[in-house]
C-alpha cells in the first residue's frame, strides 16, 4: 500500500508476467517496443535481459508489470522452473509467417502449466503481423486455437507497433480485475 501527494491511498501493485514461445518469434522485440518503443533488427535484445519493469495506468490506477525475457534460454528448450514461479500473466507468441512456432504452442502451453498457476491469465500472440506476404498461420487458426484453450488472442506487430500495447495491456488489465473483485 502507499500514498500519493494528495494523502489518497492508491494500490502498489506488481505483476510478473512471463514471455514464451519459440526462438525468433519476437519475444524481445514485442517487450522492447512496449518497454523501450524500439525495435530490434538483429535481435540483440535478447541478450542479458532478465525482465523489465513498466508502469501502466489501469482504469486510473498505477500498475506496474515486471515482464520477463527469457534471454534466449528457449533455443535449448530448458527454461528453468524459476522463470515461471510466481507468474500471474503470460504472453505465448508465435511467429504469424513460420506454422512450425503456431505448431509449438501446445507444449509451450504445457509447459506453463506445469510450472505455475493454472490461472495465469494468458494471451496467444501472432507476431509480426506486417509480414502479410508470408503468412503460414490464417488469423482464424489463431483465434480458433485461443477459443479452444480458453486464452485472449491478438495479433502484433513488434515492427510496426501494431496491437503490442493491446496485448500487454489485456493481460495486465484482466489480472487487475481478478484480484480487485477478490479484495471485494
Ligand atoms: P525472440 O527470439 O523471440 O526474442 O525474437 P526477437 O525479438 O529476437 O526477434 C527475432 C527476429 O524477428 C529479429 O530479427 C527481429 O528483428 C524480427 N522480428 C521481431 N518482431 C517482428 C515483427 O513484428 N515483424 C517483423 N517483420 N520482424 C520481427
Ligand atoms: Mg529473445
């Protein structure tokens, strides 16, 4: 709990939030864009970043997200129990222009669930939805998949900007609601 300048109580809130899928899907951009607004040609973000904290305005209230990157740790399929623990949010992305990373969100699915809360709110994420030449997953196998599992759906675009505050924003949004309606 704190205290604003105006003597009102205002909510300290944290939220870890987890970011997963396949290597390259742009995992580090989508959290570079929100974060930072940058984006991330050669893709070194990904290096040495743990997590980011932002602050985000929730129905008037201050909130902050701690979003952490899995720093690359995906490439050998052993993200650690420890990444996980604690979560509240997860962002499962894959890549709209490689089926192979649509084809892969089940495990990663598994994987969430078997490390943290079956109630982690989560959203699938398509990315790079600029790339409309190459496109292998049609947004309705997308939002079909995300029905079926029972998760919120969107597709971004890290390059463009394209709904990548939407997705944080959903995400941070519906845990905030979770746990207000608790407190009630
Ligand atoms: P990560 O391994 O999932 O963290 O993926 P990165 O964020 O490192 O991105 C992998 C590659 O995809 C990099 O070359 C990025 O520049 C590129 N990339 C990431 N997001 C987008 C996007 O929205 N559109 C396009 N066209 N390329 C992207
Ligand atoms: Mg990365």
């Amino acid at each position: 709990m704190a205290f604003s300048t105006e003597g009102q109580q205002t909510e300290d809130y944290l939220f870890k939030i987890v970011l997963i899928g396949d290597s390259a899907v742009g995992k580090s951009n989508l959290l570079a864009r929100f974060a930072r607004n940058e984006f991330d040609q050669n893709s070194k973000s990904t290096i040495g970043v743990e997590f980011q904290t932002q602050k985000m305005d929730i129905d008037g209230k201050e909130v902050k997200a701690q979003i952490w990157d899995t720093a690359g740790q995906e490439r050998f399929r052993a993200v650690t129990s420890a990444y996980y623990r604690g979560a509240v949010g997860a962002l499962v992305v894959y890549d709209i222009s490689r089926r192979q990373t649509f084809d892969s969100i089940g495990r990663w699915l598994n994987e969430l669930h078997t490390h943290s809360d079956m109630n982690v709110v989560t959203i699938l994420v398509g990315n790079k939805s600029d790339l409309k030449d190459a496109r292998e997953v049609p947004t309705r196998e997308g939002k079909a998949l995300a029905e079926a599992q029972g998760l919120f759906f969107m597709e971004t675009s890290a390059l463009d900007s394209s709904n990548v505050n939407a997705a944080f924003q959903t995400v941070v949004k519906e845990i905030y609601g979770i746990l207000s309606r608790k407190v009630i």
